[in-house]
C-alpha cells in the first residue's frame, strides 16, 4: 500500500473514528432500552439479549482475523458492517425472541470493526504516529458515551426498543458509503513459494464458538439454579472438553505446517498471555456497569431512560478525554502505564458505586472517574498488542483483543442476568452485588497489569514488535531489546 497523503491519513482516521462508533453503539445504545426488553421478554431474556452479540463477536473474530489476511481490510470491514445493516434491520423488525436473537447474531459481525480499524491504522500511518493516532481513534467510544444515553433514552421513550435497532441501521447505511470511498484498498497478504495459501480452518472456527457458547450457557445458569445443578457442571465441562480438543486441534495443525484458526503461539507469546487475560477483565468491568448503571438510575429516581442519561453524562464527556490521554501516556510513557492508570480508576469507581449512596453528585463524579478509566484503557490494550504483534499479523493479533474483550463482556452481562434473577432485577442486592464483582474483576485486572512485563517501555507504534517468519505461521523472532522505563 503506497503512503497516503496526509490530507488522506486524516480523512481516513476521521471515517475509521465515525465507522468504529457502530461497534460500542451496538452494545451501549441498546442499555437504555434494557428496561423495555425486560418488560417485553423477562430480564433474563434482556440480559441475553445484550449479550448474545459479545458472543456472536467472539466466535466471529477469530475468522474476521484470518479473512482480512486473506480478503483486504477494507472489503472485509465493508461485509461486516453489510451484515451488521441486515441483523439490525430484523432486529428492529422483530415480532419476537428468535427473530431478535437472530438480528443480534448478526450484529456480531460488527465486532471486529475496532479490531481491523487497529490494523488498518498501523498499514497507512507512520509508526511515531500509531500510539497517538489509537487513542484518537477511541474518541469513537468517547462519542458514543456521551451521545448513547441521550439517544438510546431518547428513541426508547419515543419508539420502544425497536427505534434503537432502525437508527443503527440507518446508521451504518449513511456511514458504508463514505467507508468505501475513503478508506484505501489494501492487498491481501500472498502466500509464499514454500507456503502456499490454505484454506480456512472452519472446523475449528466452530469448535471454539461451541466451546464458548457452552461456557456462557454454564455461567449464566450458574447464578440461576446455582452451581451445583447438573445443567452448569454438564455445561462448563462440556466447554472445558471442547476447548481442549480445538487446542489440541490447533497444535496438530501447525505442527503440520497448516495455517491454524487461531495462532496459540502467538496467543501465549510473552507480549500477549498478559494482555489478552487483561483485556478479558478490564471489558467484563465495563460492560456490567455499563449494563447495569442506566438501569439503576431509571428504577432508584423512577425516571425515564433520557433523564437518567443527564445522570451520566460526565462518563462520555472523560471517555472522550481519556482515548487521546491514554495514546500520550503509552506513547511518552508505556502502555503498561496507561493500563495500570485505567483499571485503577475502573475499579475504584466500581467500588464507589457499590458502598457510597447513589445521589445525583456522587454518581456524576463516580461515572466521570469510570469514564476517564474507559477511554484510557481502549488505547492502553490496543498499543500493548501493537507492541506485540508483527504488522504482517496485526489484524489477527487485534482479532484475538477484541475476541477476549467480546468474550469477557458476554460472561460478566450473562452472568449478571443470572444474579438479577435470583436477587429481583431491580432489588437494591443486585446492583450492589454487581458492582461488587466487577470490583474484584477489576482488582485482578490491575494486578495483571502491574505483573506485565510487555509494554514497560514508550510506545513505538509496532517498529518494535517481534518479526514474523514469512514461511512459518506461528514463528517469531524475539523483539529487539529495550531499555525498560521504571514501573
């Protein structure tokens, strides 16, 4: 790909800012209209709802990872967020359950999109601009903080659930277009001479998907009919055996010399095997408070879903401080850093939203610190990849973040719609439960943050990152020494 100029490096990263806000709206803009779902389906079936399309993503990624080496970038993000309009226009057309889950299935595919949008931006910008120009391109999320609460309350209390699925349709209609037209074609990447292209690992796509669905159906069942019900053993004993068999699957591919679904070399390379964990814990924080905190609002203050919006309007506004903030920090400082600094200020917000009393100043304050620990994580998770991974496989090493960032979201929501359940959905027990959780969630993020040994020097946008062997699928150099900032 020649170097686009850098008019075109800007319009390119203002679309790739706008494209990428579908991915969180398809997740936050559905949290104010949970209260609709519950009332329509059970709270269980909300809960399902919003999770079902973190699954959905999490079985997708892997193949999005795989498809954009083989496809280009840009034609892949061009499918998924084809197939994203399809899901959202039955989703919004849904006369019931099955028609809704499978609209949010659909959805899924759109999970991907923060991942290629992260390859992307190491193929057309310079490596001193990719730390800075990834926090940049989180004020994606920024935006769809400050803007999901109003519009999602907006369009439930005005349309019901349903309005929220036809603006995501249309917006990803408007936004196909302008992706098409700015973005740059980019090669898909050759086979060599001695390692030909091979076909795509379907069999174990789907082995990890069923291991996954099952893992999820276990600890969403696990808070409901508690753990020793024989459906949550059976469940999360049938994840465990197929995860051991698609590992085992994977092994016996790459020893054979056959490109694998998923590289577990470079997934348990040392950049990864404490970035990946981290992501998983620092996203299921997110996604319950997230989940659960627009709720909460509505039912304590007896209010509707745009009123309760103003309630959090300091989250967005920090989030959208904090993806630029978290870019400068990685790149002056370390990743690490800006990792450490993010889920510090998720998990003390979490606790505060356990144990402090919900008035409308403390909530404002404890939404601003959980926002500003948001927007810094996104960058702080996708410059530790950065770091890790050689450009050759950036679209598959950012795959695997968003698989484990999807993964995580899905279990911390399904397993919260299982405790509501038991608890009552609106009981003062299930929020402070919740809020608890993803208080030790967060701790244990932090605390894998802080044994990292990845990511303790500035960020050099990839320039660092070990080399892949071009006739190798899953063999790496090491990465050149550094001089090690202090913790």
């Amino acid at each position: 790909m020649p170097p686009p100029s850098a008019i075109r490096r800007v319009a390119v990263l203002v679309v790739l800012v706008l494209l990428t806000e579908t991915a969180p709206l398809e997740i936050s803009l559905v949290y104010p209209a949970v209260p609709s779902l519950s009332r329509e389906f059970g709270a269980a079936a909300a809960a399902m709802v919003v999770a079902v399309v973190s699954l959905s993503a999490a079985m997708s990624i892997p193949l999005t990872g795989r498809l954009a080496d083989r496809l280009g970038i840009k034609r892949l993000m061009l499918a998924c967020s084809g197939t994203f309009a399809a899901g959202s226009l039955l989703c919004a057309l849904a006369n019931g359950l099955p028609m809704l889950v499978t609209g949010r299935i659909l959805q899924g595919s759109i999970g991907g999109l923060l991942a290629l949008s992260y390859a992307l931006v190491r193929k057309v910008f310079p490596p001193s601009e990719v730390p800075l120009v990834l926090g940049i391109a989180a004020t994606g999320i920024g935006v769809s903080g400050v803007a999901a609460p109003f519009l999602g309350g907006r369009l439930t209390d005005a349309y019901g659930f349903r309005g929220v699925f036809w603006f995501l349709l249309v917006l990803v209609l408007v936004m196909l277009p302008c992706a098409a037209l700015v973005l740059p074609r980019d090669r898909p990447t050759p086979g060599s001479a001695s390692r030909p292209r091979q076909p795509l690992d379907m069999p174990g796509v789907l082995l990890l998907g069923a291991a996954l669905c099952a893992a999820l159906i276990g600890i969403g069942r696990s808070s409901t009919v508690g753990w020793t019900a024989r459906e949550v053993p059976a469940s999360l004993t049938g994840a465990i055996l197929l995860g051991l068999v698609f590992v085992r699957r994977e092994r016996r591919l790459a020893r054979a010399g056959v490109e694998p679904a998923v590289d577990l070399e470079l997934l348990t390379s040392s950049g990864m095997r404490f970035t990946l964990p981290l992501a998983a814990l620092g996203t299921a924080v997110v996604a319950t408070v997230g989940f659960l905190l627009p709720q909460m609002i509505q039912n304590e203050q007896d209010i509707g879903a745009l009123d309760a919006a103003l309630w959090t309007l300091p989250l967005g506004v920090t989030t959208l401080i904090g993806g630029p903030l978290g870019g400068m920090i990685a790149r002056r400082q370390s990743p690490r850093r800006a990792a450490m600094s993010a889920t510090a200020l998720l998990t003390t917000a979490a606790l505060g939203l356990a144990v402090l009393p919900h008035d409308r100043i403390q909530l404002g304050l404890l939404s601003a610190v959980f926002g500003l620990g948001l927007g810094l994580q996104y960058p702080a998770l996708s410059n530790l990849v950065t770091e890790a991974v050689p450009i050759a496989r950036a679209a598959i090493g950012t795959a695997l973040l968003a698989a484990c960032s999807q993964l995580g979201a899905g279990a911390g929501v399904v397993l919260l719609g299982g405790l509501r359940g038991t608890t009552g959905p609106s009981s003062p027990a299930a929020y402070s439960h919740g809020y608890l959780a993803c208080t030790v969630c967060g701790a244990l993020a932090f605390t894998t943050a802080a044994l990292m040994r990845h990511g303790r020097t500035p960020a050099t946008g990839g320039s660092a990152a070990p080399q892949r062997d071009p006739d190798s699928p899953t063999t790496y150099a090491p990465s050149p020494a550094t001089k090690e900032t202090p913790a």
